[in-house]
C-alpha cells in the first residue's frame, strides 16, 4: 500500500495535495460516524515527495505524542487546552522524512483504558459495527486505519493498547522491542510498559513505518537500536520456523462455560495453526503454569497502576493545562484533577497509591514486579527452543459498547490479556487480522525474543500472505 | 540525671556540575529567575530524564573519599509527592541502592581526632525555588533539577561543636575536590537535623526530633543548641512526654525551632525504582579511573604542612581551609619562596586585603611569582619589611609589577662596593671628632657612622655591605 502510494506519487499519477484533500474529507466523513479525532489538522500543507517511501503520504498520531504547535490532549481534560512546544522524537523523525500529519487521534483517557469509551471527547466506535467498541486505548488509530482515511496510524501500546484494537478492527498492530521507537514525547502512562508502535493494514507497511522511526535517541535513556532492516527481511521464508503455543488456554475443556465466540475464535486459531504448517513452520503446543498465567493480569495492573499515579503527578494545572481554581496550591491542584479525570482514571490513581504505599509494596507491587520477573524468565527460557510464541489476540470479538466493562475472570480473563507478556518482557509483538467470527474481525498475535523484531514480522508477513485480509477496509465503510 | 545530646546530621550539596543532573539545562546560580530552564526542568508532557554522567563520577568520587561501600549498579528511585515546587511530583533520588553506605569522615574537634559514620550518600535533584509574598507566590525553576549530593550521618554527635567540625570539614573536601562549590551564601548547603536527648549510661536513645532544611551552617549550630536546651528543659520539668517524634523547622527570626509535621502525619513517599533510567553498571576499572583523580585533601594538605614544611597545626588549618588559599601558598614554596615569609604574607597582608577587599585570592593582582619578588628582596635584605609593604600595597594599587615599582619608588639597594666605599671614606672624614670618640671605646659611634651613611644613601644603601666596609675603614684609621 504504502510503496505503491509512493510509487503514484513518483509517477505522478497522484499527488500529495490530492493525497492529502481525500484523506481529509474522508476524515471529516467518518468523525461523524464514528469519532475517532480529537483534532482534525484542516491547515495541514501537503509535503515534498522526496526518495522516502513515507513523503508525501498522510498519516495520523495518536493524541498522546507530543506535537509542536498542534493540540494534544491524551484525551484527558486535565490537558484540553494544551498545546505542546516541541515534538516527540517519532514525530519529528516522520517530519524528517517528510511525512504528512492529519491529525491526532482519540484515544482512552491518557492511555489507561481498553475500550475506547473513555475519551473527553466520547466514544470511539468500530467501523465494523458502530455499536460495538473499537477496543483502546489506541482507539481512534485503529479506527482511522480501519477506514482508510489514512494507510498508518502511530499509537502506544501499555498492555495491549495497539495490539487489541488492531484485532477488533480487522488491522495489523505492532509494537516493536522496548526502546526500539524513541519514547520521548510520549505522554507517559507506566513509563516500563509503555512503547510507541503503529497501526497498518499490512505487515509490510507496519514494517516500512518503524524502519523509519527506530533507532537509539539520545533524548531517551531506554532506547535502542535495531540493526535491521525490518522491511527487506520480509522474505515470506518460514521454513523450519519454531512456533509455540499455549496448549492450556486453547484446550476448550479448561473454559467451564465456553461461549460461541470463544469456540469459533479457537476453532479459526486451530485453522490458522495449520496453515503455518503447511507453511513449512513447525507448531508445538506447551503448558505454563495456569497460577503463573492468572497472576499475570493482577500484576499489570498494580504495576501500571502505581507507576501511572507517580507519571501523572505533574497534570496539576500549575504549569500547563487549565488552571485550577481555588486560594492555595493544594486547592487548585484538587480542583484540576477532580474535575479533570475521568473516574475510571481515579480508579486506576487510587489502585497504584494503595499498591505502593509502605506496608502494600511487598505484598502487592513487589509481588507484581516478582510475577513479571518470572513470566519474562519463562518466555527468556522458552525463546531459546521457539522462535516465536503465536496465541489469538483475544477470546472475543469486539464487545457492545453497552458490555464494554464486563467483568471476567478464569481463563477467559487470562486470554483476554495474554498480550501483556509482551510489555512485561519488552518484546515485539504484532497483531494480524485472522479472519471474521460473527462478522466482526479477529485477530492472531505473534510474540517473539527481544530485537527479534525480523522474525515475528517474517512471519506474520508469510501468514498474511497465505490468507485474504491485506489491506482490508471496514465493511460498514466501504 | 545527666543527659547527652545525640545528633545525625542530613547533609545536602548542590554540586558543581556544568548542566544539571537530569537535563542540559545549565547548572550555575544565577540572579535572574527562570533563566537556566529546559523543559526537562519543567516536567513538560512526555520529558524522559537525561543522566549527567559528570555527576555520577563526582558522587562516586564523593563516596570514595567517604571510604563507602559503593554498589555495582548504580540506580535511582523516585519519591512522590506533591508540591508547587516539584513539577514532576515526583524527585528522582536513591533510595533502595544509594552511591556510598556504611563510610566514615575522620574530623578534628578542638585538636581530638573523631570517626563520623557514614550510613549513605546518595545522589537526586533539587527542588524549584520559592519566592513567597503576602498574597502570592512565585516559582523559580533554576533551581529544579540542579543535583545534590546528601550524606546521612548515623546518630554519633554529642555536641553542636562536633556537628559543625563535621559539616566545615565536608565544606572543604567538596570545595577542595569541586564537587560543590559549599557556597552558604546560595544555600549552596542544607541540613537536616536529626536530635535526641539519651540519659547517661543509657543504651537507649531518647525521641527523635527531626529540624528540616535548615539553611547554613550557623544555623544548624543555634538549631542544636536550642533543641538540646527545649529537650533538656522538658527532660528536666518531668515533661520528657512532651518530646514527640516529630519534624521541625528553624525560624531564623526567632532563633528557635517550630513543629511542622508530626509522625501521624508522616509522608508516605512510595518510593520505587525509576523506570526511566537504565541500571548503569559501576565497573572497576572506572572506579580506578575516579580514584585516580581524585586530588589532594585538607586533611592531608594539613600533614603534609605540618610533617614536611614544619609549620605549626594553627597555620596549617588556617590554609587549608580555603583551596584557592592554600594552592596559592603551595604555588609559593614550589617557586622556592622562603617557607616562614610565604606563610605570613599569605595569612596576613593577603589575606587581609582580600577580605577588605571582597575578593578571591585567584583575583589577586599579585600571583604567586609577583609576590615572591617580593619575598625575596626581603629575605636577601635588599628592602626593609616596611618598605616590602610599601611594595605590596603600591603594587596591588596601581597594579603594576613590583620589579617595575620597586625602581619607580627608589628602593632599589646601592651594592656596589666602591660607591659604598666613597661614601664612607667621605663621612669618616668629616667626621674626625666621632672617630676619635669610636677608637676611645665607644663602640656605639658605630651605629652613628651606619646611620649617617644612611641618611647620605636615603637608606638605599645595602646595610650588610655597609657594616663590612664601615668596620674595615674605621679599622684602617
């Protein structure tokens, strides 16, 4: 999509002003139906088309990265007014290259949120079915790749913020290794977890935008370089590739009562399995600890909840934000943030206090960090024997607005949160469309070994090519 | 019932360093506010952290000559809380692993030797600054970021003397090392006091009251003094239950300390590890490179004064309490400077013009090498020590060399013999009467004769060459 975008541009056959005047009426069409901007950039000027595949070409943030002179919110109130004077390092890289910025997309408040309801400016809806959610918090990233408006969206991805939104809109979502993007700009949520990442429509196009964006900043201490050309080690060449799986979570008999969707979602897995045989890959089925997988969602939130409360300290309205009111600093910081959070957010601060005060932390945080510890030891260990650990991205389809806040628990909720293995231990992990279950998009997750960035997207890059979801729009828009 | 005082001290330095210890921010003081600020400083949506490593070696530099412990990884924690003057609500400092444990500082109280223990030093970042007005506040964020380096003592001082010999000789050490400057005059040092009263004989130690921020170091001796007598006072009434544990802070106006905070209302700072900065591994080979560097001490300066120069233990401690001072004096002796001049000169006329003056010894028009021309015609007699002076202050007047002056000023001594030998061989012959007077008996006349010769001279003359020719002439007649 993106290298034959470039190649119109080149030949002329479009430009980027062209590019640029549909991606914005387009734009406006859908915020209607489905909201997922925060802020539409209308004066955006259409950029020199240069060598770089990515000139030219429009494409939206997510409206937690920092972006000189343009609006960014996190989509929390606490920032509604503010209005960045420098950008995140991801941003002016694309800048660099001479990519062209749309607009900053809706997402759940500062990042803490799964369903995409949870913006201040309301619910982001799936274009698939606008009464189901598009999951967060990287929601309205997703919903813009989803309906063409843009062929990549940049999000951010804490637990499965980019990843679960790709699944329930039918798109590729992938985060590379910790420190692979920059993460300076980036409005921070659990400064441990979090990384930048990008939402596509094809592994390829995925691959194309972080080649572009990766690389050791020196304005963030825990950045990296990859020293790989992720796009030109798409080969499509799975042979003798070591997949596993977790046998445990996909056996049906361990779900007391397992719904149709669930079933359908492992029967499409299974399906898929199969397919990456015949591929030429070899897929193994392994156990983990089902104490050990229960402990793993507990733990995300006690860490991300203690260090999103510490992260979110300086939204105090003194500084930057609308100001509080009241006669004395405290009132005023009390003011701003009573009114400025969402309760949900609230929630997630009074967890993360509670969880790090003196005589909390070693039953609760530091357990956490133990679990962490382990589970990433685990997958160290089992990376040595795999390539790559493959497992649905969720054991649903996109809920009912309505539903979005059910409670789960048992298996369901450890499958429902699996991703998080991937932002405990820093791995790359992506996101592709696996076919359609009640009509609405799932999706499959590959995991793999930190920097093994090139293997994960080979073979996601293989397997979409042996299936019919490239590029897909959603249905209600087309 | 005979009560102790025990002490420990919380040491805060603001080091030296060109930016600051998580931004490139500049790190110096400046008058105008606001003005050394970068948006790291400001805790800007979406700022990481950016470590000096300038900072990391002096800690660890800090924590050598402290002879601490020093971890193999070196990492930091936040502590969260909330204040106007903490953008980010949180201070990056070390909590779980700091740079230095379990060191010692050896100080000299009144001539005793004493061993401070040392529980840890660690490294963080310094608040904003606070201006507070009647109706309003204002923030300055010059301040914010600029690192410090605190030391904890353990509770092992008795006195407020003790405290003040071990904060005087940590001011040097960070002056001397440029670790920090130890300026009191910006608040460069802060304290907190930690004091208890414990019954003699006791091993428990009484309720401790902790002093926050106190600001200099004459402070912390009056903040002692007045909790030691507030203690011993309520020890002494039957009201010991009325010493809470608690944290105070000093009133500078009043003298005395003031509850701020008690214990109930304890901070929880739910500390925990940084996630923003990578663990950053001590090696030893940089450890040895540190060590390496690190210079020469007060401590051992002052031996070295007193073992190989023979000075006596007032002088030496005088010169080493200023580095600039003392290297100045140690630039003297390596130009071969006589060792008992070069002392006075430095403890006296220099430093009495500096003071006066208001300036640092580095200012000093007369260097080392000017002043040692100085020293010199006094020591070979060329010049009385009057006029030595006269030299002195001219020079530092007009600022000129005093090998130029000297001339200008006529003081330049007449060595030539035979211009010596005409003068004499002419008042010995005017003066015929006081011969006679001299050859009688009356060896006094001398004087008479080297006065004369003198006041022909306008005291140019050499007065050693004049005494050897005089002697010889009159012997003559």
């Amino acid at each position: 999509m993106l290298e034959e975008l470039h190649k119109k541009l080149i030949s002329g056959e479009i430009t980027s002003k062209e590019l640029l005047e549909q991606s914005l009426k387009k734009s406006k069409e859908i915020q209607k139906e489905y909201n997922p901007y925060v802020t539409i950039c209308e004066d955006t000027k259409e950029t020199e088309v240069n060598d770089n595949i990515l000139s030219g070409i429009p494409y939206v943030a997510k409206d937690n990265l920092s972006t000189k002179d343009i609006l960014t919110t996190a989509s929390s109130n606490t920032l509604n007014n503010y209005v960045p004077f420098f950008d995140a390092t991801v941003i002016s890289k694309l800048k660099d290259v001479g990519a062209c910025l749309i607009g900053k997309s809706a997402m759940d408040e500062l990042g803490m949120g799964a369903t995409g309801t949870t913006s201040h400016t309301g619910i982001v809806k799936n274009p698939w079915d606008k009464t189901r959610i598009t999951a967060g918090s990287s929601s309205g990233s997703a919903c813009l790749v989803a309906t063409g408006v843009v062929p990549y969206a940049l999000g951010s991805d804490t637990g499965d913020s980019i990843r679960k939104p790709a699944a329930y809109c039918g798109i590729v979502g992938y985060k590379p290794t910790y420190g692979v993007i920059s993460r300076f700009g980036l409005f921070p949520f659990a400064s441990s977890l979090d990384h930048v990442g990008v939402l596509t429509r094809s592994v390829k196009d995925a691959a194309i935008v972080v080649d572009n964006v990766k690389g050791k900043d020196e304005l963030d201490m825990t950045s990296i370089d990859l020293n790989v050309n992720l796009t030109k080690s798409l080969t499509g060449n799975i042979t003798g590739k070591r997949l596993f799986y977790i046998e445990n979570l996909i056996d049906l008999k361990n779900y007391k009562n397992p719904s149709n969707e669930l079933t359908s979602i492992i029967t499409e897995f299974k399906n898929t399995l199969n397919k990456l045989e015949e591929l030429g890959a070899n897929v193994t089925g392994i156990n983990i600890d089902d104490n050990l997988l229960q402990a793993l969602f507990p733990s995300y939130l006690c860490i991300s909840c203690a260090e999103a409360t510490s992260n979110d300290s300086n939204l105090t309205g003194i500084i930057f934000g609308p100001r509080g009111e009241g006669d004395n600093y405290v009132d005023m910081i009390k003011n701003h943030r009573t009114k400025g959070f969402s309760s949900l957010i609230k929630r997630r601060f009074v967890i993360g206090s509670y969880v790090l005060q003196k005589e909390n932390q070693e039953k609760y945080f530091l357990n956490a960090k133990r679990v962490r510890r382990l589970i990433t030891e685990k997958m160290n260990n089992l990376f040595k024997e795999y390539d790559v650990m493959i497992m649905p991205a969720s054991g649903k389809i996109a809920p009912k607005i309505e539903n979005s806040n059910d409670v789960i628990s048992g298996n369901e909720q450890v499958l429902e949160n699996l991703m998080v293995i991937g932002n405990f231990g820093g791995y790359p992990s992506i996101t592709i469309p696996n076919g359609f279950v009640e009509n609405m998009p799932i999706g499959i997750n590959i995991t793999g070994n930190i920097l093994d960035d090139a293997n994960i997207l080979n073979i996601s890059y293989a397997l979409e090519q042996s299936m019919n979801y490239k590029y897909q729009i959603a249905k209600e828009v087309e | 019932m005979e009560l102790i005082p025990v002490i420990g001290l919380e040491m805060h330095a603001e080091m030296k360093s060109n930016t600051k210890v998580f931004s490139p921010a500049k790190n110096s003081y400046n008058d105008i506010s606001n003005l050394n600020v970068n948006k790291i400083d400001m805790a800007f949506p979406g700022i990481l952290p950016l470590l000096n490593k300038e900072c990391i070696e002096k800690a660890i530099e800090m924590a050598l000559i402290l002879k601490c412990d020093i971890p193999e990884i070196f990492m930091f924690d936040r502590k969260n809380y909330y204040y106007p003057d903490l953008p980010k609500g949180y201070q990056i400092t070390q909590f779980n692993k700091p740079i230095g444990t379990n060191g010692v500082l050896t100080i000299d109280v009144d001539g005793i030797e004493k061993n401070i223990d040392i529980l840890d030093i660690h490294l963080e970042e310094d608040s904003a600054s606070l201006d507070h007005y009647s109706y309003f506040s204002l923030i300055d964020y010059n301040r914010a970021g600029v690192p410090l380096l605190e030391t904890v003592t353990s509770p092992c001082m008795h006195s407020s003397k003790e405290a003040v010999a071990f904060l005087d000789t940590m001011k040097y050490i960070f002056r001397y090392t440029g670790i920090s400057d130890a300026d009191i005059k910006r608040g460069q040092i802060r304290c907190d006091v930690n004091v208890s009263m414990m019954e003699k004989d006791s091993k428990e130690l009484g309720t401790k009251v902790e002093v926050k921020n106190v600001n200099n170091i004459n402070n912390v001796e009056k903040t002692i003094e007045y909790e030691i007598k507030r203690q011993t006072e309520l020890i002494l009434n039957g009201k010991k239950d009325e010493i809470v544990q608690e944290t105070r802070r000093y009133d500078e106006a009043t003298e005395t300390t003031i509850t701020m905070r008690s214990k109930i209302d304890a901070i929880d700072y739910k500390y925990f590890v940084e996630p923003n900065i990578p663990p950053y591994e001590i090696t030893s080979d940089l450890i040895n490179d540190i060590k390496s560097r690190i210079s020469i001490l007060p401590n051992e300066k002052k031996l070295k004064y007193i073992n190989e120069l023979g000075l006596n233990i007032i002088d030496a401690n005088n010169l080493i309490k200023n580095k600039d001072v003392s290297e100045y004096f140690d630039n003297l002796i390596n130009l071969g400077c006589d060792i008992k001049s070069s002392v006075n000169w430095v403890l006296n006329q220099i430093s009495d013009y500096t003071n006066s003056n208001n300036i640092s010894i580095n200012e000093l028009y007369l260097t080392p090498d000017k002043l040692k021309f100085i020293i010199d015609q006094t020591i070979l007699d060329k010049i009385s020590s009057k006029q030595a002076k006269e030299l002195f202050n001219k020079s530092l007047e007009l600022q000129k060399d005093p090998k130029i002056l000297i001339k200008e000023l006529g003081m330049e001594q007449i060595n030539d013999i035979d211009t010596i030998k005409d003068i004499i061989v002419n008042i010995l012959d005017s003066n015929l009467d006081q011969i006679k007077l001299y050859k009688n008996g009356k060896t006094n006349m001398f004087d008479y004769f080297v006065g004369q010769v003198m006041k022909e001279t306008k005291g140019k003359a050499n007065p050693v060459l004049v005494k050897e020719i005089l002697s010889s002439e009159l012997d003559n007649k």
